[in-house]
C-alpha cells in the first residue's frame, strides 16, 4: 500500500511539472517574434539603446514595439546611422532592410511585418498586402502590374510568392519578394532614396530653359522604353496622383515639350497633351 502511494505522489507531482512547463514556459516562449535585420554597409544593431548585434542578424525577440537602431561599422563614417520604431509580433516575422546612403535622402530600406487579417478572407487561398512609402504617392506594383497609389491595401492577394515593387519620379525603384499566406496582412512600409542623376531645376535652370525652349525643344523627342506592363501611362499632370489620360507603348516617339521634375510633357495624339514618367523615355535631338 506504502510503494501504490510514494507511486501516486510521483505521477502527480510529474503531472503537476508538466503543467508548470506547459503553461509557463511554453506560453512564455510563445510570446516571442523573430526579427531580421540587413543593411548596407555592416551596422551595429540597438534595440531600445541596447546593442544586440552586427547585421546580417536574426533572432527571437520578445513581442513589443522597439527602437531599432542601426550605427554603421568601421571604415563607413561617411554614411549616415538611421534610427525607427518596429513592432515585433508572436509567432511572426519582422524583416528590416536599409542601405545608408551619406545622408537620410540618399538612404534608403523597407520595414515588413506580418500579422492575422483582421476579417476571414474572400476565398481560402488570399492574403492581403498593405503598403506605405516615404515619400507618399508612390506607384504601387505587384508581380509588374501597378496597383495604384501608395498608402495603398491590396486584398485578395493570392497566397504564394509575389514581387513588390514602388518607384515615385525622382527616386529610385524598390523591389522586394514576399510571400502572402491565407489569412495573413503582409505590411510593407517602404523608405525611397533620392536619384540625385536626375537634375533639380532651380533659378538658373528654369531661365536658361525658358531663353532654350522654343530652339532646343522643336528638335528634342523622347523615345518611350521598354516597361515592365508593355505600356506607358500618359497623365494630364506632372504627378502620380494625376488622372490617366491615354496609353503609350515602347518605341513610341513623341515631341518633347516640356521637362518638369522628372516628367516629359509630350503631344501624344493630335491637339492632345499629357506627361509621362521620365524613367521609362529617352530623349533624342535631332
């Protein structure tokens, strides 16, 4: 009877450990989130003013919202550290990616983040895809097919892998792969750098193309590029928000008759004026 009690005691004590392991250890285990950080160049990493580490770096991180900065190492004292909030969620990942330029216009990166959808999806193979860009107003592309004006919420996103992509007149492109899992937001907030090839017009750049304009211009033309939707949108203002007024395709040619900001003002059909997006034309004088 002695041995069937001593017996007794140790299972539930066992039981009673398995509890404490299951509730408490694993419940606290579950409370952390992953974070992967790359930049270029190499950067120490602190999280709240505490450093954590050296890019490229990945690891669990307890769920909260931190202050994530990024101080670059060695010989880069030319190039600019860059600082942001971040939020790390359980059971998920937090994917940070920055190239420092020398300063924070010329810096560039992207956030992403992934959390449940708020709402039960449409079909149940979607995802959704939110995304933001600084600065604001930047065209939005999925799998090369533009999708609207950043801030921007995609829903119905097929699950899989897919190519993100933002680009705004005047900075460079970014691209990123992602991958939407059915019932999962995927939150892209993006940082563009400023292409400083393009050249800025100032004072002396808008009198000189006024005493030019009408010589230079009647022989200037601007030949359409190849793009990645076989078609060129052609807006009635120099700006992304700007209503869409026709279509051009590569290899289309157009008088230039006017530059502004990273936009070609160009006759595309008879008595008919619009802009066009200077990345995507080439200007040829004749």
């Amino acid at each position: 009877m002695k041995n069937k009690l001593v017996l007794l005691s140790v299972l539930i004590l066992l039981f009673v450990g398995f509890i404490i392991i299951r509730y408490f250890i694993f419940n606290q285990q579950s409370n952390f989130g992953k974070l992967k950080v790359l930049s270029s160049p190499s950067s120490t990493i602190f999280l709240n003013n505490l450093a954590i580490g050296k890019t490229p770096f990945e690891d669990k991180i307890k769920e909260n919202e931190y202050l994530l900065k990024l101080i670059p190492e060695g010989t880069a004292t030319d190039t600019a550290s860059w600082q942001g909030k971040i939020r790390i969620y359980r059971n998920s990942l937090t994917y940070v990616d920055r190239e420092l330029g020398s300063s924070d216009l010329t810096s560039a990166g992207a956030i992403f983040t992934t959390t449940k959808m708020v709402g039960k999806p449409q079909h149940s193979d979607e995802g959704e895809i939110e995304v933001e860009t600084e600065p604001a107003g930047a065209i939005v592309y999925l799998d090369n097919d533009e999708k609207g004006i950043a801030p921007l919420i995609l829903t119905d996103v097929p699950k899989g892998d897919h190519e993100l992509s933002v680009y705004s007149p005047g900075f460079f492109r970014r691209t990123q792969k992602i991958n939407v899992d059915v019932g999962y937001r995927v939150t892209g907030k993006f940082k563009l750098a400023i292409d400083q090839s393009q050249r800025k017009i100032g004072s002396e750049d808008k009198k000189e193309k006024e005493t030019t304009k009408s010589a230079d211009l009647k022989k200037t033309y601007v030949v359409i590029s190849d793009t990645p939707t076989g078609w060129l949108r052609v807006r009635e203002e120099p700006s992304l928000a700007a209503s869409e007024a026709a279509k051009v395709k590569p290899q289309d040619r157009f008088e230039l008759l006017e530059e502004k900001n990273g936009w070609y003002k160009i006759n595309y059909e008879k008595e008919k004026e619009g802009w066009i997006s200077a990345q995507y034309a080439e200007k040829k004088e004749e």
